[in-house]
C-alpha cells in the first residue's frame, strides 16, 4: 500500500509539473515595452491601445481583427506583483468621461491583456491555445539613457557633463549650476548640504534643458527628471565634479562622497532597472514626439537624434559590453513611431514618417540589429481632429478641424477649450534632412503650428452603442508588434 501511494504522490507531480509546462504551452506570453521621452505619448497609447482591442475598435490593418479571429480580450492580473499596475480605468476615464489627458507616465508599471483568438492556420490551431498574454511594460525613456553610465567611472561621467554643459545649446541653462560647481572644493571635507545644493542645481539645469521651447532629449542620470520613488534618497544626491583626477578620491572628502552615491546609483538603480525589466522584453515600441523637436529648431533635433541612438543601442546587448551580462534574450521588434499625427493634414503624414526614420537611421547603421526588425510609423494612438479644407481666396488649404484645450492660443487668439476651430497646421519639410539645418525657432515662428486638442467626444452608432477611440494607424503599429503572435 505504502509504495502505492508513494508512486501516486510521485505522479501527481509528475503531472502538476506537466500541466505547469502544458499551460505555458496553450497561454503563452508576450512582454511588450512602451518606453519614450516624458510626454512622447506612453500613458495615451497603451491606453488607446487596451481599449481598441477590449471593444473591438475599428483596426482594419491588423490581420487577427480583421479577419474575425479575435474571439475576446481583456485584462488579466499581472505576473509581476511588485511593479505598480498601469492606471488603465483611471486613465480611460479622463479620455472618455471628461475628455481630458490622462496623467503622464512618471515610474514604471504593467498591465495585463489577454486575447483569445483562432489562429489562421491549421498547424496553429492543433498546437496552441489560441491565447496570448500580452504583458504592456510601460516606463520612461529617460531611464534608458542611463546604461552608458555603467561604463563610466564618476571622474567620467563628471568630465562627460561638463563638456555637454559647454554646448551652445545648453550653456544659457547651464550656467547657475556651473557657479555653484566651479566654486567648491572637491577635496574639502564631505558636506551634506552641499551635496544637496549642487544635486539640486545639476536637476534644474536638467529640467530647464526639457521646457517646451528649448525641448532638449535629456542627459542622464535619468532619475534626476523622473525619481520614481526614489526622490530625494541618497543616490540621487550626487552631481558631476570639476576637474577631477582619475586617482582614487581621498576618503572622506566631497569627491569621495559623491563618487561613492554615483556608484551606489548605478548599482542599485541603473543595473537592477535593466537586468529586471529591460532584459526580459520581447517587443518594444518607442513613441518619439518629433514635432516639438522640430519647433524648437536644429539644435532640438540633433539632441533627439542622440538621444534616439542611446535608446536604441539599449536593446541590443551586442553593441554595448556592459549590457552582455545582464541581458539574456533579445528584443526581436522594435517599433518607433511618431505619434500625435492628427496633428498634421494627413499629406503629411508620410513626411513625418519619413523624418522619424532619418533621426534613427545613424542609430540603426552604428547598433548591430541584425536579427531584430526594426521598423517606422507616424501615427495618433487617439485622433483628435478630423479633415478638412477651407478656400482662401483661389487657394484652397487642407486644414484641421478640433477643439483646442482652453487656453492655447494661436495668432493672439485664446480657446475657451469648447469650441470646434479649424487650424491650417502648414507643412513638414518634403527633404527630411532640413529638418537639421533648420534655424532655431522663436515661439512666433514656428515649423508647424502647433495647438493642444482636447481628446475627441466618442461618436455613438444609430443604436446608442458608443465607438471605440479614434486613432490613425494605430492597427499598424499592432500588427507589427504583435500580429505575427496571433497569426
Ligand atoms: P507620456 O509622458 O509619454 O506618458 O505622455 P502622455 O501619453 O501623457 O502624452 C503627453 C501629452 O501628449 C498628452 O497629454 C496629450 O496632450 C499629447 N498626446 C499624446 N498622444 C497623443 C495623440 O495621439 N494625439 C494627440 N493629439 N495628442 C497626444
């Protein structure tokens, strides 16, 4: 008897373990990340996103939708019990109830969505479940730009800053904080206060460097912009000494201070934030707001540009010998998009596109991407406007017809964020490489003009059913990302 149960207890396990497999096998799971510069348009896309598919939005370019295939999605509890959850209701329900934007993504979080679909082919069909979990990884781009930082040492990371903060570009915002550096001792004894003085000057000048009309892309630590929960603790309270030597600092010393909080940074923040998250990606989509860029002028786009290499060259661990050892599996589709193209008459869309491809083209010939397709799209993960063209005199201008938030103004005029305004949004450059030569730009002289829309009031069908967010292009988006999974 006693072997009897032995051998039954012993099968039990046998199948528990085999059902674990077989369930891995049927629901199989997709991590995509959703990453950008703050306000590129994270938190707006994963929300239009979740919604399309969980109400069946109109997604005519992405095949499983089209064809029918899609039995239902929706959402699921995360796998990851210590990530925040992405605020999915909380954010549709400023876009649809109130009509306005949702609060922008601050930290990293994660949301579940599951699709029960019927594969196309027959081979699929015998083989898989039929069911996907698609776990949505959204966080900030500015924490990316941290990995270059796991190969420096403090001394040059400090000299790295100090040479950025002599661009012209940069020099105006610069300048508070450079007093305050250059005016203290890296060898006089550690100082608290100090320390906080120049980590909170280095920040200013950081932010100052990101307000709409300068709109520079960010130099790390990426943390100074975004915290997260770590505003304020010590390995945040560093900044970038001057003319420090490459020999060891002096025990006690400020350098030594800040060398030592620099470290603890990069071991306690950058390393665990890429070997936790990044590392366990299978998709990616960054969303880049090349239009506030280009507003801005030349100077904005180039410091896009780089800040587009460096995000990029994050995904692929071959490029960069740091990354080796905490990345295992590689990210097989990356997506980067433009998003907020309703901004624009749809015959520039394909300019805007074409722009977004040449501020990535220099990233993807230097990283090796060779096994991952990368691919380009300008899109809007929630439509604002619609088309139209108004006559003037004998030209007849394709404009765009929304309502601008309350507040915004456009030639002296000020909106009441009530009433509907046709806006004629002008061109994009036909040759994306002006888009580096243009001059830098005064508010009054802009490259595209450029208001804020308030989201759009749901239509209703004949049977008071309400349609799900408008979108342009958002179909291609996910059919790239995760269409092949549901093929
Ligand atoms: P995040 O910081 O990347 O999470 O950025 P958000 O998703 O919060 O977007 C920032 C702002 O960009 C929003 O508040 C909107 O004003 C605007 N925005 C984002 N996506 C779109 C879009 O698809 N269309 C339009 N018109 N505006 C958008």
């Amino acid at each position: 008897m006693g072997t009897l149960t032995t051998f039954t207890d012993e099968a039990k396990i046998a199948l528990d373990t085999l059902a674990d497999r077989t369930s891995a096998l049927v629901s199989p799971s997709l991590r995509l990340g959703v990453t950008g510069l703050s306000r590129a348009g994270k938190t707006v896309f994963i929300t239009a996103l979740v919604h399309n598919l969980i109400h069946g939005g109109r997604l005519p370019l992405f095949q499983a939708q089209k064809s029918g295939r899609i039995a239902r999605a929706y959402l699921e509890e995360q796998p990851d019990d210590a990530v925040p959850r992405f605020q999915y209701e909380d954010h549709l329900k400023a876009l649809i109830d109130d009509r306005i934007w949702p609060e922008s993504t601050r930290a990293i979080s994660e949301l579940r969505l599951t699709i029960e679909y019927e594969s196309a082919s027959m081979w699929n069909r015998m083989f898989s479940g039929g069911k996907l979990s698609v776990d949505i990884v959204d966080y900030p781009g500015e924490w990316l730009l941290d990995l270059p930082l796991l190969g420096k040492s403090y001394s040059e990371f400090s000299k790295d800053s100090f040479e950025l903060a002599q661009l012209a570009s940069h020099r105006d915002v610069a300048t508070d904080w450079i007093n305050v550096a250059t005016s203290v001792d890296a060898d006089a004894p550690a100082d608290e206060m100090l320390a906080q003085k120049l980590a909170r000057t280095f920040t200013e000048y950081l932010k100052a460097g990101k307000a709409d009309e300068m709109a520079l892309s960010t130099l790390p630590p990426g943390r100074f912009l975004m915290p997260g929960d770590l505003d304020g603790s010590p390995a945040l309270t560093f900044a970038p000494l001057p003319g420090l030597s490459d020999a060891k600092h002096r025990s006690g010393t400020l350098a030594a201070m800040m060398e030592r909080r620099y470290e603890a940074y990069k071991t306690h923040v950058v390393k665990p934030f890429f070997r936790e998250h990044i590392a366990r990606l299978d998709r990616q989509i960054v969303l880049v707001d090349a239009m506030q860029a280009m507003n801005a002028g030349a100077a904005a786009v180039a410091d896009l540009e780089r800040a587009l290499t460096e995000i990029l060259s994050c995904f692929r661990p071959g490029s960069t010998n740091f990354l080796t050892g905490l990345v295992q599996r590689r990210i097989s589709r990356i997506l980067v998009a433009a998003t907020k193209a309703d901004h624009l008459h749809h015959e520039s869309h394909d300019r805007l596109q074409a722009i977004v491809r040449r501020l990535v083209d220099r990233a993807i010939s230097r990283a090796d991407f060779s096994g991952a397709s990368i691919d380009v799209l300008a899109m809007a993960a929630v439509r604002t406007t619609r088309e139209a063209t108004v006559s003037q005199g004998r030209e007849v201008l394709p404009v765009i017809v929304g309502t601008p938030l309350k507040g915004e103004t456009i030639n002296g005029e000020t909106f009441d964020g009530k009433t509907e305004t046709a806006i004629f949004p002008g061109d994009l450059p036909a040759k994306p490489d002006s888009i580096f030569e243009a001059p830098d730009r005064s508010a009054n002289d802009p490259a595209i003009r450029f208001v804020r829309f308030r989201p759009p009031k749901l239509e209703r069908t004949a049977q008071g059913i309400t349609l799900s967010l408008p979108h342009i292009r958002l179909d291609r988006a996910l059919q790239f990302l995760i269409g092949d999974r549901l093929a």
